[in-house]
C-alpha cells in the first residue's frame, strides 16, 4: 500500500499530546531528581531510595518517545520542504534558543550548584561576569545542562537529512513498501530491537551517557536509532497506524510484564550473563512502552482543542525555563528543612506557576523574545 503523501499537511493531534505531556512531565521528573539518590546538580539531604521506582518508570520511556516522536516531526517537516530549507529552519529553532539559553538560562543553575553545594560565596553578577563564561562544565562552569537534547537534536537533523531526503524521493519504492508490510503486520513495529539491542548491550558499557555530545557514543547511537525510527515509522504512517491497531489490545499486558522483568532483574549484581539479559529486557520494555503510548493516544487523543493549540506552543518556553525555575526554588527553600511531601508540593506547583506567568506575560506577548524561545 502506497503511504500517505508527507507533503499533505495532515496534523496528528496524538503526536502533539504526547509531546507536551512528555516535556510536561519533565518538570515532575526533575523534581524527583532532587529527592532520588541518583546524580543531579543539587540533592535533598536526605534523599529517598524508595522514589527510583517510580523514576525509573518514568525514565524508561520519557526520552526514546521524545526522539522517535521528534524523527515523526522531521518527516512531516520534510514533507513540505526541501532539505536545505529544513536544516535552516533547524538552525533557527534548536541553535539560537540553545546559545541564548546556554548564556542566561542556564547560568543561575550552575550558580546554585557552586553556591549551594561548593560552598562558594560569590554574587550572581560576579559569578556570571567573571567566573562563567570560561571552561565548561564540571570542570568549569559554561554549560548546556538540561538543554543537551538540542544539541543533539540538531546533529541528528544535519547527518540524517540527507538520508532522510533520499527516503522521502523514494517513497514508493518497492523497499519501502516492503517496510511498509513489515510495520502493518503489528509485531514487525519490533524490528527496531535489535538495533536497540546492540546499542544497550555492546555501547553502552564502554561509554556511559554524559549528555556532552563529544565521545557520548551511546547516547548518540541510541537515540539516533530512535529518531531514525520514528521517520521510517511517519514515513509508512497509515501501515504504523495499522500495525499498532493489530498489537494494540496486547501492548498493555506486555508492557507490564517487561517492566515487572526488568525491575526483578535489576535486583540482581551485574555479571556478564545478567548484563545481556537485561540489555534485552530493557530494550525490549522500552520499546514496548513506546508502542503503547503511541496506541493509547492515537485511540484517545487524536483531536483538537484550545488547550493542545495553547500548550503545544508554550511546550518549548517551558522545556527551556522550567530546570532554572526549579533550582533557584530549591536554594530558596531547602534552607527551610520542610517536609517531603510539603517541599515536593511546592517546587512543582511553583515550578510550574512561575514557568507559565513568565512565559504568558513576558515571552508569549514580547515578539522580539520569541526567536530565543524557539517559537515560529
């Protein structure tokens, strides 16, 4: 079956969902990285062991949705423009708010971190004027922080647009209707697997993830297989749609016993047999939530309304913002010693409060602010 024409402008109403509610639920994850005992800028004292579950949920499937989605907006961008317009329209979009934010946004997070944890005593204006913009971070202090994903978003956009390009010429090409078949039967949708899998089981042990793009061969590999993915999956979309109706009433129990599998397995102490089956499992579960999310929405989220249109569009202000407004609430309040629940409470409302006065009342009605906030 031949695939929908990609330069029709078709808005799929799921995609932008689960976009903002992935990127929403940053702001919940975030917090929780305070509280968890895993790294982060700032911790809690104490922290609480028990929370890495529910982060570990949380985490298995936030980031390869966010990619694979993004490689789903590159193809529909794609659809009605020539790749040179593309990579310029990626140009605006991901670099300008990344040096802005990297300049401004960033910066009173690394401050609180040197004040707040190394003891520092400087000002704000002294720590950015003379101490900042030097060396990078840890060693130093310049840094992208939670912004990694742009970076990395727009490398993918630059080394696959070619690739991409050629795809998109050769839609109807006797391959791509095989992919096509492929990804209509339901369970072929797991083809992406043993990619996922070699990338889990032979990269990441000898790079471990640092979100500092230069030698971050895992995080590179992974998640270009994600955002690959997703363009191959919006390319064949009316085949992705059927496949994922065909699996759609099993994916919940999968998903469910994966990560049932995976939380048992991490029990155990790593050896070489428990690392292969366990890069299995957590790929395998992954992939699995992956597929299950992407049902659910397109069943119960494919339509319009005046929130979507209102949060889509505040989505990247809010990606941008929210790990600054959350940090400087944190040096704010830890002096307190409050109650988790309390503390917890509070950083996200506030976190979330703070966010959207600032982004309705300063960036939303400022045109000039737009550009550095990655809006159209």
């Amino acid at each position: 079956m031949a695939p929908d024409d990609l330069k029709t402008k078709e808005r799929r109403y799921d995609l932008d969902w689960l976009r903002v509610i992935v990127f929403y639920l940053l702001i919940l994850y975030h917090v929780g990285m305070y509280y968890v005992p895993w790294g982060f800028h700032i911790k809690s004292d104490p922290t609480y062991p028990e929370l890495r579950w529910p982060m570990l949920f949380l985490n298995q499937w936030r980031l390869p949705i966010l990619f694979v989605i993004s490689g789903m907006g590159t193809a529909f961008a794609l659809g009605h423009r020539s790749v040179g317009q593309f990579l310029r329209e990626r140009s605006i979009r991901l670099l300008i708010p990344l040096l802005f934010g990297m300049a401004v946004i960033v910066p009173p997070q690394v401050w609180v971190e040197r004040v707040a944890v190394d003891g520092e005593s400087y000002s704000y204006w002294t720590f950015w004027t003379q101490h900042y913009f030097g060396p990078t971070y840890p060693a130093g202090n310049l840094s992208w922080h939670h912004l990694w994903f742009l970076p990395y978003l727009f490398m993918f956009s630059l080394v696959f647009a070619p690739i991409l390009g050629y795809i998109r010429a050769h839609r109807d090409a006797p391959w791509m209707t095989s992919l096509g078949r492929i990804f209509r039967s339901g369970w072929g949708l797991y083809s992406f697997l043993p990619l996922l899998y070699f990338a889990e089981a032979l990269v990441e042990p000898f790079f471990p993830v640092t979100h500092a793009l230069i030698g971050d061969w895992f995080t590179i590999i992974n998640y270009g297989i994600m955002f690959f993915a997703g363009y191959l999956l919006i390319s064949r979309r009316a085949d992705f749609w059927v496949g994922l109706n065909q699996i759609g009433r099993y994916l919940p129990y999968i998903a469910i016993t994966s990560f049932t599998a995976y939380y048992m397995i991490r029990q155990y102490e790593d050896s070489t047999v428990i690392h292969f089956t366990e890069a299995f499992i957590k790929v395998f579960n992954l992939w699995s939530w992956v597929l299950l999310l992407f049902h659910l929405a397109s069943k119960y989220l494919n339509r319009p309304s005046k929130a979507l249109a209102y949060a889509n569009r505040a989505v990247y202000p809010f990606y941008i913002l929210h790990q600054t407004v959350m940090m400087l609430l944190i040096y704010y309040l830890r002096p307190y010693h409050m109650h988790l629940g309390l503390e917890a409470l509070l950083l996200i409302a506030g976190t979330f409060i703070i966010t959207a006065l600032i982004y309705e009342f300063l960036i939303r009605r400022i045109r000039l602010l737009h550009p550095f906030f990655g809006l159209k």
